[in-house]
C-alpha cells in the first residue's frame, strides 16, 4: 500500500497528485485556463486554401527549451512523430518548420507569428491550453487554423482545434457501451477542481445524449479527508438499489486508487455497482493487481495500432515515444490525407472537418464542427490484473460517435 494512502496527513494526497502528475499537468484542463478569444465559439469558416501540388508550409509547435527535462523528452518526442509523419506522407509535399516555445505562453505566440511571416498555412501545437488559445487569438487575423495538442475543450473553438482525447469523448463512449450492457442509471463522482468539474459536466451531457438517467452526484476535494468525507454518500447511493454504474472522474493520479479503495472498503465494487472512468486505470501498470480496480471500465486507443507505432519509433529513434506524441503524428497525418487527396481547402475548417475522419495512430479520428476531437476508443477493463478488451476500437464512423 502506498504512502498516499496510510499518512495522516490529509493535504498529503494533493501533494502526491502534484508530484505524480508534474509531466501530465502540461495538457491537463485544470492546468492552464483560457483567457479568451476562441472560447465557446464556432465561428465560420477559417483556414489558408493551398496548392496541393506544391510543398505546403506547415510549423510545428513544440515547447522545447523550457530546461524541464521531461518536457524536454515530450518536445522530443512531438518533433520526431511530426517528422516520421511527413516522411510517410506519400503523394504529398509537407515543408515542416519546427519551433520551439520553452512552454510559454508569449514566446509561442511570437513564434507562430514568426512561422506565419515565413509562410507557414497552418500551425500544429502549441502544448498548453492557454498558449493554443493565446496563438488561435493571433492567427486569426490571419486566417491560420491551429491544430493544439491540448485536451482542454474549453478553448476550442473558432480557428483553434483541439487534438487530445477529451473529457466528452470518452465519457460519451463509455456512457453509450454502458447503456447497451444495461447501465442507465448512472451516478457521477467528480473532483471539485477545475478538471473534475469539466469532466462531471462531460459526463452528465454523456447521460442526457444516450437517454440514460443521472441517478445523483458527489463532489468532493482534492484530499484523503475529501475522499473521506464523501465515500459514505457514495457507498449508500450504490446499494439503494437506484444506481447501476458509478461515473468517476479520478483527474488525479492518486485519486483513483484511494476513492475505488475506500468504497471497496465500505462493500462497493464494480461486482455491486459498475465502476466507469474517465481516466485510463491500467497506467502506470502497477496499477492492474490493484483489487479494487479489477473489473471497472475505461476507454483506450487500438492498443494493437499503439504499439506497431511504437515499435516503429523505438527503431528510428533508439527510444520510446512520449506517449502525446501521436497527436503529432496526427496532425501532420491529417494534414497530408488532405493534401494527397488534392484538396485545396484542406487547411480550412471544411477540410479539416470531413466526417469520413483520418486514419491515426491509435485508430481513427475525426475533427468535429466545435473544433475537437472525436477517437475511436476501445472499452477496456481489468481481470485478475490484465487488460482485457471489452468493446474493440471501430474502425470508422458509420453509426458511432456524436
């Protein structure tokens, strides 16, 4: 048992989940708010129009320099998927200029502008939410789409997508599987941060969307007397006889193993009442012969798809790649299916927004009308300390998604 979950110290665990999400909190919504400008909103048409039959300009924002060693190995691993992108795009020409941010704000901003004035037709990056919304905010003008590598729906919008797997996504898929198994009463357990609340509201439109029924909500704080103090609440709604799945944001990397620990205690498990995560609950691998985890729901990428691209990348580069760095190789992917298509407008956001979607790393994607992203995702669980796929990744969008 981990020292997060005996100390007596009840701001402990916030401690734990700073140290333990230090790398993850780059692109975590509760890291970094918008300030403006593409929140919310639409917007019309945007986007350079191109000739496919030249070599099309694209910049890459990465947040190299920052001196943070693992940021250092992520900005690594983002320059290098772009570069293996662009190598596999056959049939299309991408001129990629790499630009490296240090991870602020202002400099990313100065950089795109930079990229921009050299002729670049679209930007792929920056990393954090407030720097792609600060970056959309100065392009615009300019009629440049940004293709972020934030998670952080809350800035998508107008000219700034949002290419990381978001809270809505996973929540939609997992809530529709859960709705085919039978599970339509569904209560939502959030962190009361930043990030738990944008993913309790992911989920609660999740419920509404696939005519399941929101059978109640907790929130609690980000500490062991947090996870205390709500655990009853919790553990009497599971056995009411009312609830047929428990919705759990779990944002925080100790946060997950101490909540599912403290309701197994109080008699709750997903054998009583189905366990579902908004969160991957099989990383970091230790936590597979966690008991209380054992049988919960979550979604994942084509693992099988994950890996021959990992396996490509260890031979190219001698190393494993961050594991953001198919948001890059996405990116440039999309870009290039485009551009091989032959398709003028595929910088504008009707080319970037086709429905048929791109083939990615971990499966297909799609880029959507509100500007982010919708992936094919598997339904996974854990049994006796495996991973077991429940509901495979599809393999297009005929019938699922939104």
């Amino acid at each position: 048992m981990s020292a997060i979950i005996t100390t007596r110290r009840p701001n402990l665990l916030r401690r734990a989940v700073l140290r333990a999400g230090a790398i993850l909190s780059v692109v975590a919504i509760a890291a970094c708010q918008p300030s403006g400008g593409n929140v919310g909103a639409v917007g019309p048409e945007s986007g350079q129009m191109i000739d496919p039959g030249q070599p099309v300009k694209v910049a890459l924002l990465v947040p190299g320099g920052s001196g943070n060693p693992n940021v250092e190995v992520l900005a690594r691993s983002l320059k290098n998927a772009a570069q293996m992108a662009v190598a596999d795009a056959q049939g299309a020409t991408i001129d990629l200029s790499i630009y490296d941010t240090g991870g602020d704000t202002a400099k990313a901003v100065a950089q795109a502008n930079a990229a921009a004035d050299a002729g670049a037709k679209i930007i792929v990056g920056p990393l954090y939410a407030e720097a792609a919304n600060a970056v959309g905010s100065a392009m615009a003008p300019r009629s440049i789409n940004v293709l972020s590598f934030s998670n952080n729906s809350e800035i998508a919008g107008g000219n700034v997508f949002v290419m990381g797997t978001n809270f809505s996504n996973v929540a939609n898929r997992l809530v529709s599987y859960g709705v085919r198994q039978g599970k339509r009463n569904i209560y939502v357990v959030a962190e009361n941060d930043v990030a738990g609340q944008i993913g309790g509201r992911a989920i609660e439109t999740a419920i509404a969307r696939n005519g399941a029924r929101l059978a109640g909500r907790s929130n609690h704080p980000v500490s062991i007397t947090g996870v205390d103090g709500v655990t009853p609440q919790i553990a009497q709604a599971a056995k009411s006889g009312q609830v047929d799945a428990i919705f759990m944001t779990a944002n925080h990397a100790a946060v997950l193993p101490y909540l599912t620990e403290k309701l197994a205690a109080a008699g709750v498990t997903s054998q009583v009442t189905q366990f579902m995560g908004l969160t991957r609950w099989d990383e970091p691998r230790a936590r597979r012969g966690m008991p209380q985890l054992q049988n919960g729901w979550f979604a994942i990428p084509d693992q099988n798809l994950i890996q021959q691209f990992n396996a490509r990348y260890q031979a190219a580069y001698g190393e494993a790649p961050h594991d953001l760095a198919s948001l890059s190789y996405d990116a440039i992917a999309a870009i290039a299916s485009q551009v091989r298509a032959g398709n003028r407008n595929a910088l504008t956001t009707s080319g970037l927004t086709r429905s048929s979607g791109f083939a990615g790393v971990g499966g297909v994607f799609r880029l959507r009308a509100d500007r982010t992203a919708e992936r094919g995702l598997a339904v996974a669980t854990i049994r006796n300390s495996q991973l077991v796929i429940l509901d495979p990744a599809p393999r297009g969008f005929g019938g699922f998604g939104f």
